[in-house]
C-alpha cells in the first residue's frame, strides 16, 4: 500500500520520518508554518493523503435572548414572595406592552430562601427571607434590546442577564463553512502533490471531528445587574457570528511515487 500522511500545524499528530535521499528533495517551503509530509511506496495500492483544515464564516444573528428577574427581600417569607409577584407582573407587562407574545416569554427559574446573619462563635440568626422570579425571553426583534431592557428596569426588574444573539438555524452557515474548509484542505493537497510529483486524482473519505461547532458571538454578550435607568436607551450591538468547521479529507494522488519519507519544519 501506497500512502501519504500530512499534517498541517492546526490538527498536530506525530509522523515518523524516515531517512530522505537526496534526489528525493522536495522544495525548501511548502507554505507558512510547519508541513510534514510522508511518502511511501508499495506496488499496486492507492498513494492516499490525508488533510486536516479549517475554516470560518462570519453571518448576521437573527434571535436575540436575555433574562430579567425580581429579587425581594422581607422579614417574613409571605412578605417576600407577595413583593415579588406584584413586581413580576408588573415585569411581564410591561413585556407584553413592548410587542412580545406568550410564546416569547417563559418563567426560567422562581426561588425562595431564608437570609441569616453570621456573627464568630454564635449560631446563625435568621434575618428575613429573599424571593427570586427570572423569565427568559427569545424573540426576532434585535433592534429592540436596549428598549426591552430599559423596559424590564422601568417595569421593577433588578437583575437583567444578555443579552445573547443566536442564529435560530445555523446549518446553512456552517455548510458554507465545511465547504471552505474542503477546498482549504483540497488546495493543500495539491501543493504537497506537486512537492512529490504527483496529482490529486479524488477524494477517498471526509470526515468531521470533534463536536458540532457552535457559533460565538461577537463582538458582544453583555451581562448587567440593573438599578438605575438612563436617560437614553441602552445602548446593544448585535454584531456578527463566527461558525467555524473543520474536517478530515483524505486524498488519492496519481503518479509515480518514490520511495521517499520527507520532513519539513518552520525555521
């Protein structure tokens, strides 16, 4: 069996070489970085190379997300949760008073807990209780958050979380970059081809390591606690997202091959 084994300096893997004879030289670079390549030769198998690359797309979010809450506090736990329902719906209002329907809005997390004082050398002394409501909300209009967020304050929220932006089907833009990331990777094959005399001939298999990538936002994901309102509406960006693939491509090259190992390393 004939095989070609090469590593790009992104996916690291050993590959032992062996000794090169001299008229078996390859070019002094390849390309930046550091690039090994192995040749060997047995009769009548497929000369095969394998490839590891990556690549990144950059695409507009479509779904915004963030979180408010209510956090009261009260000497008896009845008192707690009654302030913090009278503030809460008065939070889910005002929600539904800026656009957002039922569906948009969803109770993520509704606690209550005592509150004690700790002093050295004496047992805890209860103090009072705190209330804790959070709704999650998911919608479309991005242009709205800091409107959604000033609203939240205005209505009686003090924790605000977000917001976060998402793309409701990141597929087609992760398709597009699984498809850069296999020419990167065919046109890199080409070049170690040409190095050894060869050409590519076709694909032999794909693969895609590692989890399904998940897109980053940038260039921003804002947490606040809030207490106060501005003037102004807050401020929020929504910026782009970065969906990254990588794959695993391997090659069969055509031509004759010499017995050759090659290793070339980034000065």
């Amino acid at each position: 069996m004939r095989s070609i084994f090469a590593m790009a300096a992104l996916m690291a893997v050993p590959v032992l070489a062996q000794p090169m004879p001299p008229e078996a030289a390859l070019p002094e670079r390849l390309a930046d970085g550091e690039r090994r390549v192995m040749i060997r030769r047995v009769m009548n198998e497929p000369t095969l190379l394998s490839v590891s690359a990556d690549a990144e797309v950059t695409e507009a979010p479509d779904t915004l997300r963030l979180s408010a809450g209510v956090v009261t506090e009260a000497a008896s736990a009845d008192e707690a949760m009654s302030a913090n329902a009278a503030r809460m719906t008065a939070v889910v209002a005002a929600l539904k008073a800026a656009g957002l329907g039922t569906g948009d809005i969803q109770t993520s997390s509704l606690s209550l807990s005592p509150r004690y004082r700790y002093q050295p050398n004496q047992s805890p002394e209860r103090t009072g209780y705190q209330a804790r409501n959070s709704v999650s909300v998911t919608t479309k209009r991005l242009g709205d958050a800091g409107k959604l967020i000033d609203a939240l304050v205005k209505a009686g929220a003090n924790e605000v979380n977000g917001p976060a932006f998402s793309l409701a089907d990141p597929e087609a833009a992760l398709n597009r970059a699984r498809a850069a990331a296999v020419a990167r990777a065919r046109a890199r094959a080409e070049v170690y081809a040409a190095a050894a005399g060869m050409t590519v001939k076709r694909i032999a298999a794909i693969s895609e390591p590692g989890a399904e990538p998940m897109p980053i936002a940038r260039p921003m994901m804002a947490r606040m606690a809030a207490e106060a309102v501005s003037a102004e509406a807050t401020p929020v960006e929504p910026g782009e997202l970065s969906l990254a693939a990588r794959v695993n491509v391997t090659f069969e090259l055509d031509g004759p091959a010499a017995g050759v190992a090659v290793e070339k390393r980034k000065p």
